[in-house]
C-alpha cells in the first residue's frame, strides 16, 4: 500500500495539473527563508501572519503606516511613498496604480496584490455594532491530523491520544479589528481529562479595534508587542539576514493581536496606541499570564522558562502554568518630516525566584531575580533613499545594548545596507529580541553588510556578508569565539520561468572534545531552483546540497519535484524527494504547501524518499474542505524517532484534514 502511495505521488508529479496564477507569496517567503529561521519558528509566525492578511486584504484607499508596516518584503522608503501617494491621488480605482510608484518594483508589486484591495468608496468612520456584525466577516475553521504510525508514548508515557486538532473562530472587519479565539490539541496531550479538564490544552482569546478616533489601536487579551528594534521588547516574530536584507531593515513599532496558535512569545492583558497629537503617539500596556518553567530541586524558584508549549507526560504537565509573569510599561514616540524618536520602558515580574545555573560558564550572566527592568531609546530618519534607525537599551545590570542600521538606495536597481550591534554579556531582556548571530540581544557584537542589485531586467541579485564576535562563553563554546555567515542568492525571472541559485557559508566556533581549545566548523549550503508557470500549470525542480566540517565530515544532497494546479473549484499540489544525508550535521528543509494558516517546512536527515499531495476544494462560497496526506519513508533504518516520539518502522504517514466555513 505504502509503494503505491509513493508510486502514485511520482505519476502526479509528472502529469500537469491545470491551473491559473498558481505561484503566490509563499514562493517568495521560501525564497527569504534560512535554517535559523525555520528551527527558531519565526519563520512560522510570520507565514501565519502573511496568511492572515491575504485572507483579510488591506484597503489601500484607507491604509495607514502602520497597515503597510504589516508586509515585512517592504522598505520603509517604499511605504512612506506609498502612503505619500494614497494621500495625495485617493481614492485609488485599481491595484494597477502601484506601477506608478516608482521605487516599486514587479515583485513587489505583485506581492503586495496578494494582501491589498481597492475599495474606491471607502468609509472612513469607525463601523457601528450593527455594521459589524452584518457586514463582519466571520471564520471557522476545524483542522486535524492523525497518524498511521505508533509512538513509543503513545502506548506508554503520553497522557492523551496521537491526534492533533485546533478550532478557530473569527469576526473581522478589514483593518478595522477582529476578534477571536482559538483553541488547540498537539498530539499526546489529554483532552476532556486530567488538568485539561475544560478539553484543549491551549485556549486564546483576543480582540483589536484600529482607527478608533485618537485610538490607533487597542487590544484587548492575548497580544503581541514590538519597540524600537526589538533590543528591549519585542512579542513578536524576528526577520531573518535574508528577509532584513530584502526589505532593507523595515522595522515599525506594533501592537497586534495574537491570533496564532503558538504558546510563546504573546502578552496577555490589555494594550492600547493613541495619538496624544499630530506625530505624537502613546502606547501603554500591561500583562499578566502563566508561562511554564522548570524548577530547580526545592520547587521553588525557577531553573529554565520553557516555550515549547507541549503538555504531553507528566513531567511536561508539571510545567504547565506553574509560574505567573506580570509586566507593564509604555513606548512614546515622535514622528516628523521623516525624523522619529522614540522611548520605551517596562518592569517584569516573575511570583517565583528565576535561578538558572550559573555554575555553568555560558550561564553566568544569566538572568536572575523576581523583578527586571528594561529601557531603551530608539531614533531614526527615512528619505526617498535614505534610512537610519537604531535602538539603545540599557536593564538591571545597567549595562548597554545597541544597534544601528543605514540603508541607501544608490540607484533604482542598486541598493545597500549595514547593521552594526553591540549587546554586552551583561545585558539582558527577557522579552527582547533583535538581529543577531545567536538569536539572543546579550554577548554579541558585529557587522552585517548587505546589497541589492539588479544588474539587468530580468536578473537580481542579494549577498550580505555578516561577523559576530561573542567575548563572553557561550553554549557550546567555553571561551570568546565568532562567527561568519555569507550569503548569494541570485534569481532570473523572464515570462514563465525563474531560476535561482543561491549559496551559503556559515563558520562558527565550538568546543572540542576535551573543551582544551576551539574547533573551527564550516557548512556549505547550495541551492538551484527552476520554476516554470503557465496559465494551465506549473512545475518546480530544485536541488539541495549541504557540507560540514568539523570533528568530522558530513555531505548531504536532496531533490524535490513540485508541480500544482487550480481548476475551477479544485486546488492540487504534489511533491516528491529523495535525500540523502550522512547525519543531522547535513540536514535539509524543503517547503511543503500545507493547510491553511499551517506553516510546513519539513526537516530531512538520513536516506529516504518523501511524498505529499494536498488538495482544496471549494464547495461554495463558504465552504472550504482541505485534505493533505504526506509519507516518509527511509531507506537506512528500521526505527525512527528518539524517546518517547521512537517510531517502530521506517514509514511515517501523516494525514491532515481542514474545513473553512464562512459566513
């Protein structure tokens, strides 16, 4: 049964399927994205942020600033020129319009259709209760994926069933607000029993109302919040060096609702922006939530804050809620003829004593304590070319954490950027996050130098270049070491066909064996990617290679065939790889279209085949039914997994059901 299943996943695979416009933003958000994004998961917040806003599409003729901040693939030059040119020429009649803003280029433009409207008639008032609830738009959508596969803790150790499942209802009105909640189930944890008595494990309510007079925005229960750059506060998802790259550092402050199903990284209480005058804006919140943390051995004081958000044994249950997180605080800041400046403070509160253990070098300076503070100062000036923006933050242990950035369009195809950062090893925010090489605003310092260009019509070009030093130990490396990462990527797009290569080179430092001196370590990654479209189809082949070096040598090569189609009613995509890999040293990630909101970019070690088809039908207006089957098989084991998640065998199939329902 399983041959057959990869035998007819190879036949689709070579077969057109007819469609009509089928590539759309998720080709250029896997085009953006790298390893440190995928495995951090903000590459999947912001495939559920993306997801949201084609589902609820801006109108230009009534958007603002901050509505276009949303699009992490804009340059703040090319928002201010938007929003220049909405003021000026409103109402819009048509998204063709945006070929006249001239730092706008094709891609741009035809990303942003994906996430915009034209309403030429738009209303400007608030909408009444009455309006709302008569021309909201309301969502339900059920998902669930069950396996045809046994885990070792399915039969002992896990407390639910190896179903996963989630609900999430939906009212929304354009930009002006929504409301909803989510409720949802990873697979091992109990539903309808022991402490998930009231059934989900997780449940999230929230509602935003924008553009509420003097009120920008205001959210109401789970939300998430960003600063400045981040160096102090920042709940929401981090742009990767390729995505920053891209949009030439586009960071904006932002207040928005938190309508995904992730357990971390969210606020919950009440925020609100008002502007107190022209160009000067308020913004004040306060949270208090449980969060999850492993306690040390007088249960008492917390050694580690867990973020995985699973609950499936009983030591992962333990976790859950057992500590509570209190903060509140405020960001003002000044806007004027290009010119910001900003201010941001807040405390944190913990009910129980964080003491992680710093008889561990790399924990050191850690943070410790009940309460924490942080502030910051973040500052910036935007023109048709010129972009400057940076953020100083300072905390408990007073010591100072910065990061400034420039970016300069030279010429329309030609355009440049460079960040500079400087966290100290003494610094540290436990709701911070900004750019850097290891993912954490503390003992970290570098430079990251980047350009644009686009040498001819049809061909364009990306490379940065990054260093970071890191003066204090860290994990895995017991004294002060750096790191290098450079990157090229290079796309060719004429009438039906894009091709792109793109190559990566990484050096870090780590211990040896014996921890007696640093072990340089290289990866190499290439990829080559060909996509062809027509009305009627489209087909992508691309090809993955990966080389490590270290204590020892690790090559890895994938292949990975796409083709997808939309006819009528019908969606249908279908992919199939094989890799090959010598160890998780030379790991690969290929892009899978999922179900809808789901974010899918599977990692691949070892020798094996893999196969997916998904499929969408539209049975009306309102209803939509999704079903998505995926196998794995392996070619070089008999059992996969580690732990509890050990699987006896050498197949893993999945399938994945959803259903949309508007109304």
């Amino acid at each position: 049964m399983k041959k057959k299943l990869l035998f007819g996943l190879f036949w689709f695979c070579c077969t057109w399927v007819y469609a009509q416009d089928i590539p759309s933003w998720q080709t250029y958000l896997e085009q953006l994205s790298d390893v440190e994004g995928i495995e951090s998961g903000d590459l999947e917040e912001m495939y559920e942020m993306l997801s949201e806003q084609a589902a609820h599409p801006i109108d230009l003729n009534h958007a603002t600033r901050e509505d276009l901040a949303q699009l992490p693939f804009l340059t703040k030059q090319q928002i201010e020129e938007l929003v220049e040119y909405i003021d000026q020429y409103a109402p819009l009649r048509s998204v063709g319009e945006l070929a006249m803003i001239e730092s706008l280029d094709f891609t741009r433009r035809k990303l942003l259709s994906y996430f915009v409207t034209i309403n030429p008639s738009p209303t400007s008032a608030f909408p009444s209760m009455k309006d709302l609830l008569r021309y909201g738009r309301n969502e339900l959508i059920a998902t669930g994926k069950m396996p045809f596969y046994r885990r070792k803790g399915d039969d002992n150790g896990y407390l639910g069933y190896p179903y996963k499942h989630w609900l999430r209802y939906q009212l929304s009105y354009g930009s002006y607000g929504k409301m909803g909640i989510v409720a949802s189930q990873d697979a091992g944890e109990p539903w309808f029993a022991g402490r998930n008595k009231w059934g989900y494990d997780y449940y999230s309510f929230y509602a935003q109302a924008n553009k509420l007079g003097k009120i920008k925005s205001l959210v109401i229960g789970r939300y998430r919040a960003k600063f400045g750059l981040g160096v102090a506060m920042n709940r929401d998802f981090m742009l990767g060096k390729l995505t920053t790259l891209a949009s030439l550092g586009n960071q904006y402050n932002t207040i928005r609702a938190h309508s995904s199903r992730s357990e971390a990284n969210y606020l919950q209480g009440v925020a609100a922006t008002v502007q107190v005058t022209n160009g000067l804006d308020l913004t004040g919140f306060a949270s208090y939530r449980y969060i999850d943390g492993t306690l040390n051995k007088d249960s008492t004081t917390i050694a580690t804050i867990v973020t995985s958000g699973y609950h499936r044994t009983m030591r992962e249950m333990s976790r859950k809620h057992n500590t509570s997180e209190f903060v509140a605080g405020g960001h003002l800041q000044y806007f004027s003829h290009g010119f910001h400046v900003g201010a941001t403070a807040f405390s944190t509160t913990l009910d129980k004593e964080f003491q992680p253990n710093i008889k561990q070098t790399y924990r050191q300076y850690a943070p410790q304590g009940k309460s924490f503070w942080n502030a910051s100062i973040d500052y910036g000036y935007i023109s048709r070319r010129l972009s400057l923006q940076g953020e100083t933050a300072t905390g408990n242990h007073k010591a100072l954490a910065t990061i400034n950035s420039i970016s300069y369009q030279c010429l329309p195809n030609w355009s440049v950027i460079a960040i500079q950062r400087f966290y100290s090893y003494r610094y540290y925010a436990l709701l911070g996050q900004s750019f850097s090489e290891s993912g954490h605003c503390q003992n970290e310092s570098g430079i990251f130098l980047g350009t644009n260009w686009q040498p001819f019509r049809h061909l364009s070009m990306m490379t940065y270049v990054d260093f970071a030093y890191f003066p204090w130990a860290r994990y895995q490396a017991s004294q002060s070491s750096h790191a290098w990462d450079v990157m090229t990527l290079a796309t060719y797009q004429h009438r039906q066909w894009n091709l792109q290569v793109r190559y990566r080179y990484k050096m870090k430092q780590k211990d040896t064996a014996d921890k007696s001196a640093l072990l340089n370590t290289y990866t190499h990654r290439v990829r080559i990617a060909a996509l062809l479209t027509h009305s009627a189809w489209f087909t992508k082949t691309q090809i993955d290679g990966a080389y490590y070096q270290g204590a020892k040598h690790s090559t890895g090569y994938m292949v990975t065939e796409n083709v997808g189609g939309k006819f009528k009613r019908l969606q249908a995509f279908a992919a199939l790889a094989y890799f090959h890999t010598d160890d998780y040293n030379s790991r690969l990630y290929t892009y899978e279209r999922g179900m809808l909101y789901t974010f899918a970019f599977p990692m691949f070690a070892g020798k094996g085949v893999r196969g997916a088809f998904n499929t969408r039908f539209n049975l009306n207006e309102q209803l939509m039914v999704a079903v998505k089957i995926g196998a794995t098989h392996y070619l070089d084991r008999q059992k996969m997994g580690t732990g509890y998640q050990e699987i006896n065998g050498n197949t893993q199939t999945d399938l994945e059901m959803q259903l949309r329902w508007r109304f």
